[in-house]
C-alpha cells in the first residue's frame, strides 16, 4: 500500500472548494478509524471527530456506512464490508455532524491482532481541501499535463481527475470526483468509455487512440474529437485498483484533416470531370455526364436544363419579357436509393416554363448561384415544377438545394440544379458551391461545344440532303435504287447522281469529297452542279472528269474521288472513268459479282489529268454497283475484307435492287463514321417484275 502523502495525492481532486490547510474543519491532515470486517467502526480518532464533526461516542459501534450521505449509503455499506484488495481507494459523499457535507477519499489497510483476527485501519481525507498542498514531482506531473488524465475505480467512479481532463469534459474538479461514469454529463464522459473501462479491467488489455466525439456543457454548439486512451491499474500484488485513462482534444487536426480529405474529393471530382464529361458531341450525352459526376460525391439529386433557344443550336436573351424562362431537360440522375426522386425533375426533352419568381429562373436572369441551405415545404414548391414534384421531392427528405448558372464564351446555357438529401445530412456550403461552379464552368464549355457542334452538323446535313438527287420522274432505260446515310457523327461530301442524257442514254455518278462538315458539303454542291452542266454537253465520261478536275482545283485544298458511268441502252454498253475512287462492281446476268478493271487515276483536284474510260457490256438481269468507301471501311479491318464481304452479298441470283440494298447495309453499316452513298442500276430484262 502506497505511503499516506502519497495516498492523500493519489485521491485529490481539489478545485479549493474545501479550503486550504489548516483551515476549518479537516484541513489536509488525514484522519483515521477503525471498523471490523463487517464495517462495523471500533476505534475512532480525534482527526476523524474533527474532520467529521462527529465525537467518538456518536459514531463507535455503529456501520460506517452511515457516515455516507443517504444516497450513497449502499456504495458505502458494501465498500465498507468489503474494501477489496488492500489499496483500493473509493470517493463517498459523507455528512458531518453540523449537516454540512465533505467528499471523503478513502483507503485502507488491513491490520492482524495477536488473536489472529482482522481489523479494518480506514484513511481518511477531504478529497477537495488538498490542493494547495505542495505537490510532489509525480502528482505535478499529472496536474500540469495538458494531456486529460484520470482514474476510476472498480465501480467506475472517478478517483483522481486533473485540470485537463475537468476541462475537457466542460466540468469543474469537483462536480467529476466521486460521481460515477455518465453521471458528470456530457464530454468524454460516455457510455462508451464505461463499457471500455469495464473491459479494460477485465481482461487487462490497454485500449490506444480510441476516437470519441460529442460536445461539452461548456461548448454544446461545437462537436468536439477527443483521442483517448485507457489501461488497468493494478497494485504490486498484482490486485485491480481500477482503470486509468488519457484524453488529448484532436478537433483541430480532425478538422484540418477532414479538410485535407475534403480537398483531395474535390480534386477527384474535377479530374473525374475533366475525363468523363465532354467524351462526345452529343448534347444530350455530355449533360447525362456531367449529372452523373456529381452524384452521388456531391449531391443526391442533380438536373441539367439548358434554355429552349440553347437547344435549338442559337443563344438569345435567357427571359422572356415576363421575366420567365423555357428550358428544356437535357439530364436528371440520383443516387440509386433514391431513384424515386427523379420523378420530381422534368422529364428528359420536356420543355417547362419557369416564372421570374423561381431559383432557376433567377439563376439564369443574374447569372449567378442559388445556395438555400435549408428548404422547407414552401420553398420546395418554389424549386418543383408543380405542387405534385414538390411532394415527391417532401417525401425523397431534400432539405438543401444549390443552382448553378451553365456559362460559356460569355453566354448563359442553362443550370445545373443539385439536391441534398436525408441520405447527406449536411446542407450545401460555400465550399460546395465552389465546386459546382467550377464543375459546371468545365462541363458548360463541353455543352457549348455540343451545341456548336449540333448546330454546324444540322447545317451540313441540311444542306447535303438539300442537294442530293431525285430519281428522274420519265421513265428510263434502268431500274435504279440507292441508300443515303450520313455519318453519326460528322457529316462528309458523299453524293451520288442520275443523269438522263441524249438518246436515251443514262449518266451515273458517286463521289465523295474529302473532309467533314459544311465544307465538304458545299464543295460537294459545287462539283455535282458542274458534274449536270457538262454532262448536258454530252461529253465522255473520261473528258467529263478532266473539267471536273479543272474545276476542282479551282475550289482551294479540295480533293474529291469520283466514278461517272454512262450506259447506253441500244447498245447494252457501259463507259465507265474513275478519278481516285473504289471501282464499281458488276453482277452478271448469272449472279457473278466482280470489279470493274477501270484504269487507275488520281482524284479530282491534284491537276494530275490522265482519265481512262472502261467499256463493257451491261446486258439485262446485270447489276452495276457504285458505291463510296464508307460502305467498306472499318477500322478493325483492311478495306480488302470490306470488298471482299460486298462481294459475297451481291453474289447471287438476281433480287429486286430495293431488297439488295437492304441487305448489303444491315450487314456492312455498323453506325457509320463515314457517309455512305449507294447506287444500284440494272437494265430491264426478263426477271425485270422482281425489281419492280
């Protein structure tokens, strides 16, 4: 058992409340008594009558027990009956004579008569009136720690506690000492250290860095991380004395922490961004991903809206007179448990007018963020397109909402509306706000892309539709069917033409010019109008194609290839030139297909000359096939694979050539990249009625 002055140390816990030294009642000086084994007191000293107010006729013969206060009479009874290992130490509210109440620090030690029988010597002091005594280097060591430490005994009430550890539970000194675990309030004090401490005692296995967190009386409106730690402390026997525990408050580094992590998220998300959104032109699909980014990592819910005009390839002022807006729904994702939620965005291409009074009709007419960190059912049915939304979005829990202009090149796109959560407590902050405005900033130069984009592709394709050809409406000397597809992505310059000449003659023509757009498909317009104009002179197909090649050059860095055919039905011959382009195939009356063997030469527009026509018979039941190279290529594989397998599907018995083009494009379009132009001829024969 530890010396008295170092048994007086082991149980301070004083805030001054009990006076100094010498002062009243008790002073510093411990007091001591005696009881039997069953708590019984027997010997009674002047030090105890003085520190109790209580003589020794009043208290000898009777349970100590009854020196405790009322409330703390059974602790005291079973403490009292049986102390436990020698050293153990307890706290116990006691009542003096006068009524007044002291806070008693108790040890004991056991004591054998020459009878062999045991007595109980009790220590005594006033927990609360030993702090201005001088303390020794171990108990400075404890007081001055900036580290919260403290110790419990085996029924979990505090021993010893120091300034930090008082203060870290926002208590004073003296409201800690002698109460039991989670009678102190609130702090470190928890249910879940006294499980720990339980634990700890048991089995004796030191418990490290365990975070805890919660708030203090002193500090109720900051959540405060405490880093604790907690081990078994045992006598020299080797006897349980109680526990120990060391609390360090680590908000700040958990803030900084959480700070750092929240920084590293952000940049996350922004590389994200920077690799998912904008992958295509598609104005639609480069919407769907910016939405799907910023769900779940940011908000639960999460709507792209561009305005009406933004959808139709132009920008013009975002309100109307009236102060309203019409935007049009491009994307809508949620988090996967909350799919529900989606039900309250407008749908995917709907168009939806918004009056001058909304959040997103007012981001867009400022130009600048919407934060409400908090919504409620009024300000729900603002942000809902109508009374029914705005119930779903109830139900979903979205208690926050942020609105994000979508601003590119100096004009205003549309918003990015995002929505929190039960599922994310926290509401949208200024921190969130910058993200989203930079992510929407990236992704709203995609979407302007996009729409620029969809604007020129729309052009293009406007106009080479525009100028493609009609099959001639008098009757001619061929049956004729031919497909047109542009490419997916890019619009190019491919066109095809029928041109009836003299005497019943008959032109064919497919070409394509090299690059992509709506300049390609002007300089396609250009060739095909000199293409009509020089065939009117009824010029050779060879002679033909070097005025076109003059032209071409004429037109800047153009280069076009081309295949122009004449076929003359009192003959049932075939002329054909190639200028740089893919031969044509010819299917012979018995269903042989093969390319034409035409002289090789350079496309139109490299001023190289040197045309050759071909002359071959076209008898009835034969197939000539033109065709452009976007029918062919493929990536994967060579173009000879792509011949080979247009080969294969014109071989065969004669079919009507409406069917044959069906055919050929289910097996060899597979989502072009390049347009695709192609132009089937047969002259009529006896199997004409199958083409017809």
């Amino acid at each position: 058992m530890a010396g008295d002055d170092e048994q007086r140390r082991g149980t301070q816990a004083g805030d001054g409340a009990g006076g100094t030294p010498g002062e009243g009642p008790g002073g510093d000086t411990p007091a001591y008594f005696a009881t039997d084994t069953g708590g019984v007191v027997r010997l009674w000293s002047d030090e105890a009558a003085e520190l109790l107010g209580r003589p020794a006729e009043a208290v000898l013969g009777l349970p100590a027990a009854l020196l405790a206060d009322p409330a703390a009479r059974e602790r005291a009874d079973r403490w009292f009956r049986d102390a436990g290992p020698e050293g153990a130490t307890t706290v116990l509210p006691a009542s003096r004579g006068d009524g007044t109440r002291v806070l008693l620090a108790l040890g004991h030690r056991l004591l054998t008569d020459v009878t062999g029988g045991t007595t109980v010597l009790v220590r005594a002091v006033d927990a609360r009136s030993d702090r201005a005594a001088e303390p020794a280097p171990a108990d400075a060591l404890v007081e001055q720690s900036p580290v919260g430490l403290g110790m419990v005994g085996p029924d979990l009430r505090w021993l010893r506690a120091n300034p930090a550890l008082a203060r870290i539970n926002g208590t004073a000194r003296s409201e800690l000492v002698g109460r039991g675990i989670g009678e102190a309030g609130q702090g470190v004090d928890t249910p879940e250290v006294a499980a720990t401490l339980l634990r700890v005692m048991a089995d004796g296995e030191a418990v490290s860095d365990r975070q805890l967190s919660g708030t203090t009386p002193s500090d109720p409106d900051t959540e405060h991380v405490w880093s604790a730690s907690f081990h078994r402390v045992q006598d020299a026997a080797g006897r349980t004395l109680g526990a120990a525990t060391s609390v360090v408050d680590v908000t700040a580094r958990h803030r900084a922490a959480a700070e750092v992590a929240a920084a590293r998220e952000q940049l996350a998300m922004i590389a994200e961004a920077g690799r998912r959104i904008g992958t295509t032109l598609d104005l639609q699909h480069t919407a769907q991903e910016l939405a799907d980014v910023i769900v779940p990592r940011l908000a639960d819910l999460a709507a792209v809206d561009v305005l009406d005009s933004v959808f139709g390839g132009e920008v013009v002022p975002p309100v109307a007179e009236d102060g309203s807006a019409r935007f049009r729904a491009l994307a809508v994702a949620s988090r996967q448990d909350h799919s529900g939620a989606e039900r309250a965005a407008d749908r995917v291409g709907g168009l939806a007018s918004y009056g001058p009074h909304r959040p997103i009709t007012q981001c867009v007419t400022e130009a600048r963020p919407v934060l409400l960190p908090e919504v409620g059912p009024r300000t729900l049915r603002r942000i809902a397109r109508d009374e029914r939304a705005a119930a779903v979005l109830a139900d979903s829990g979205v208690h926050s909402y942020l609105a994000v202009p979508l601003v590119a090149r100096g004009d205003i796109l549309g918003t990015l509306s995002l929505c929190r959560t039960h599922a994310t407590p926290r509401p949208f902050d200024e921190r969130d706000l910058a993200l989203a405005v930079d992510l929407a900033g990236r992704a709203a130069i995609c979407v302007d892309n996009a729409r620029l984009y969809s604007r020129e592709h729309n052009a293009a394709l406007a106009l080479q539709r525009g100028l493609l050809p009609r099959i001639p409406e008098q009757p001619l000397a061929l049956d004729l069917a031919f497909r047109y597809l542009p490419a997916v992505r890019e619009v190019g310059g491919d066109w095809f033409d029928v041109l009836p000449l003299r005497d019943g003659r008959i032109g064919l023509m497919v070409g394509d010019v090299m690059g992509k757009g709506v300049q390609a498909a002007a300089i396609m317009g250009q060739l095909r109008s000199t293409t009509r104009a020089l065939a009117r002179l009824d010029l050779p197909p060879a002679e033909l194609l070097d005025h076109l090649d003059a032209t071409a050059e004429l037109l800047g860095d153009s280069i076009a290839t081309c295949v122009y055919a004449v076929y003359d039905p009192a003959r049932g011959r075939c002329e054909v030139a190639v200028a740089g382009h893919l031969p044509p195939v010819l299917v012979s009356p018995a269903g042989r297909a093969a390319f034409l063997d035409t002289p090789v030469a350079a496309p139109l527009g490299v001023g190289a000359g040197g045309f050759a026509a071909l002359r071959c018979d076209l008898p009835g039941d034969a197939t000539l096939a033109l065709f452009t190279d976007g029918l062919v290529e493929n990536r994967s594989a060579p173009i000879d694979t792509g011949l080979a397998r247009l080969l294969g599907l014109l071989d065969g018995r004669p079919r009507p050539l409406e069917e044959t083009c069906d055919r050929v494009l289910d097996v060899l379009d597979r989502a072009a990249r390049d347009d695709i132009a192609l132009l089937l001829a047969r002259p009529f024969g006896p199997t004409a009625g199958l083409s017809r």
